[in-house]
C-alpha cells in the first residue's frame, strides 16, 4: 500500500477507535496490535524490496558470480 493510502487508513482506524465505544483498556490493547501490525508489515516490505534490489543487481549484464 502506498504511503499517502497508509496514512489515510490508519488515520480513519486511530479515529475509529477513538470513538469507538470500548473500554480504554481493550482501545490500548486494539492501539498496541495495529502498532505491532504495522511494524511487521513494514518489515516485510523493506525485505521484500531489499531482496527485489538485490535480485535487480544479480541480473545486471556484466555480473561475475
């Protein structure tokens, strides 16, 4: 997903549960799994880029294994 589409989503998430009529202790615990969510979702798109940048320089006429 796109930074710009991220930021929207997660915004209207945060403010979902805001408002949302849960105790605070289960909107923490909600807040704490999106942030654990993201992080990994994060993780697995930088390594996903690193090995396509790397399967990218692999390719590249010229190189000696």
């Amino acid at each position: 997903m796109r930074k710009a589409n991220r930021k929207t989503v997660n915004d209207a998430i945060y403010q979902w549960l805001a408002e949302g009529r849960i105790s605070e202790h289960d909107r923490q615990r909600a807040e704490y799994a999106l942030r654990d969510a993201e992080a990994i979702v994060d993780a697995v798109i930088w390594v996903k880029e690193r090995i396509a940048s790397l399967g990218a320089m692999l390719l590249k006429p010229g190189f000696k294994h």
